[in-house]
C-alpha cells in the first residue's frame, strides 16, 4: 500500500541513497511494509519515482565517469570489500531479525541461508579477487607474432540490479559483489516487500568506504524499474523475478543497447521412477516442499511420479509433513513461517483448489488422462 507524506504515523521511515545522501520520494509517497507473519506494517519505505531512479542512475554515472572507485586497483577495491563482509558479521543478529521480520524466513534459516549466506557470498568474491586474471597475455596465434597483446578486464559500467523478494539480502549480494569487484558503479533496487536489507547496505557500504555514488539504493514500482530500464546512464541491467517481467526489462532495454542478464522463475521437478527409493523421496518432497514456504525457484516443488508408486509415495509424505511445526518465524522450533504476501497466499489456495478438483493426472506421455 502506498501513503502519502501527510498520512505519516510513527513508524519508522528508511531513507533512499542517492548520490551519498539519505533521501525521500520526490512526490512524498511511502510504501508500507508488511510482516508476513502477522500482516502488521512494521515500516515504511519511499515509493521511489522515475524521477528518483533517474537521479540515482545520473549519481551512478558520474561516480563512474568521474570517481576514483572504477580507477582503484582490484586489491583497493577488495579491501573495501573485506571490511563491508566485517561490517555484516557485525550486524549478523541485525540482519536476521530484518529477515525474519520482512521476508517471514524461519529464524534458523535466516542466519545460515539467508544471511549467512550473502555473508559467504560476498567473502568468497572478496578472496576470488586474488585469483582473477585482470589483465593477461595473448599469446601470437597467427604467423609470428600477429594477434599478440593484451586482454585487460574492466568494469562494464553502471548496472542497474532489480532482485526479489524471496532471498532479499543474498539476491541483493550476489548482483552486488562481483559489480563491486570488477569497478562497476550501482543502483540497487530491492523488492517492495523486502526493501530494508537493501537499504542497508548502502549504510554498510558507506561505512566500508564505498565513495559516493558507487552504490545507490532506491525502492518504488513499476515507474521506477522502467526507467532503470531504458535510462541511457545505465549500462547493464542485473534482473531476477518471473518470467513475464523479465521478457518487459529485455523488450525496455533494448532501446538503449544495454547488456541483460536474466535469472528467472522456475520450479524443478522431482522424477520419481518405478524403482525409486520412496522413503529417500518423501524426504526430499516434504523438505523442498516446506523449506522457505516452497518461495525459491530451486526447489523441487513438482513431482512427478510414476503411477503405480503414486498412492504409497503421497501416504509417505502426508509422514513426513505431519512432524512440520507451521507458526511463528521467530519461534525456534517453527519449520515452515508464511509466504510473503496475502497476494501469494491467495494465488497458491487458488493452485491447491485447482488440484483437488482436477484429481491426480497418469501421463503415457503422450497427453492423455486417466482419472
């Protein structure tokens, strides 16, 4: 839901930063932020505008053009982002009840998945900065001597990273790291529902040493993803969410070249076979079923099996799930916490309702049915 400036409350309001500086939407509009848990707004967030992104990409743009971070060495930059990995060690208990409280992760989830996670992440691309082959020989390839020179690496540019809800803070480090590392200049844009770990990091950025400008973090819509989208200042769109948004960022794009990297939405599916080891199965299916609400585009949360195994696979399962504690996220003991939004909890119970009424499927592969 978004509010006007004029209807703040007493909730907390984090700040945008552009360019350095803590700021506000340029209309005054705020988005409130749920706890999916309990459906209570626990804070509210700028609804960043077009215009707010386009100051963002300017401010990205001129710290690259301009600053000293995409001049620095790979060993300056890696020292940044050494103490940026002991600035989040230091926040680790922060971090996870951020997580908890926004994105509904069950807590011991939130500290070794979530956080921890992104924690390992951006140590592993600190030390893998040693490793890279920045600048490298090539060898004559043709005659003697002709095609010899230099391949020398540097940073693409500004880019423009769009994550999702599901995995906020490790989402947001992986696009962040390696951009980071190369000399890249950024606007981070985390999801709405998920906004804070993003917003954090620019606090932990600053702290670390990032100049300003390097990296920007905004929140908002649609408004502002576009013109991420098709800015000119952007170099390189970083973008993970569904499908059908990712075909708009590409289309949106292309009008200003940009290079796109895409990571979107999928469910992989268990392969149950006749033969298969069903108690090693129903395991898998009631883990990767409840893990994280089922929210993670690598979870097998499909499964296919063969018929004749089916009804003693489901009975093995309906187990398994029976020792799942749904509740409170914060409570140790709870297992599965909510799904992100009421939205979604209404589109699965739609997905559920579906199923029941349409009855199990047998396949022979070629399409047929068999109630």
């Amino acid at each position: 839901m978004t509010v006007l400036a004029s209807e703040k409350s007493a909730l907390t309001l984090h700040p945008m930063h552009i360019g350095g500086e803590r700021v506000y939407s340029s209309d005054g509009a705020f988005i409130d932020v749920l706890n999916p848990a309990t459906e209570e707004v626990i804070f509210r967030v700028p609804q960043g505008t077009a215009d707010d992104a386009a100051r963002a990409a300017r401010a990205a743009r001129r710290a690259f053009d301009e600053g000293p971070w995409p001049r620095m060495t790979p060993k300056e930059r890696q020292t940044v982002l050494y103490r940026m990995v002991e600035i989040m060690e230091r926040r680790k208990g922060e971090l996870v009840d951020i997580n908890v409280a926004e994105c509904g992760s069950v807590k011991s989830f939130a500290e070794s998945g979530q956080v921890g996670g992104a924690i390992a992440h951006l140590r592993d691309t600190a030390d893998s900065m040693d490793r890279f082959e920045w600048e490298e020989p090539s060898l004559p390839h043709f005659g003697n001597g002709i095609g010899q020179g230099v391949v020398l690496r540097e940073a693409y540019g500004v880019a423009a990273l769009i994550s999702a809800y599901n995995f906020p803070l490790w989402l947001n480090i992986t696009k962040l790291a390696p951009a980071l590392a190369a000399g890249c200049t950024v606007v981070l844009k985390p999801a709405s529902t998920t906004p804070l770990e993003g917003l954090i990091l620019a606090e932990i950025g600053a702290e670390a040493g990032l100049p300003a400008g390097v990296l920007n973090v905004i929140t908002g819509g649609r408004a502002a993803t576009y013109e991420l989208t098709t800015n000119p200042d952007v170099d390189l769109v970083s973008f993970t969410g569904s499908d059908e948004v990712g075909k708009q960022i590409y289309a949106q794009a292309t009008s200003t070249l940009k290079k796109v990297v895409l990571e979107l939405g999928g469910k992989s599916a268990n392969i149950i076979t006749e033969d298969a080891d069903l108690e090693a199965v129903a395991n898998e299916v009631a883990i990767h079923t409840t893990k994280h609400s089922g929210q993670g585009c690598s979870l097998l949360m499909r499964t296919l099996v063969h018929h004749s195994r089916h009804d003693e696979l489901v009975e093995l399962v309906i187990q398994r799930l029976e020792d799942v504690k749904v509740g409170d996220p914060m409570d140790p003991a709870t297992s599965m916490g909510p799904l992100i939004s009421a939205d979604q909890r209404a589109r699965v119970e739609a997905l559920i309702e579906t199923g029941v009424d349409g009855g199990p499927v047998w396949s022979s592969g070629v399409g047929d049915r068999k109630d």
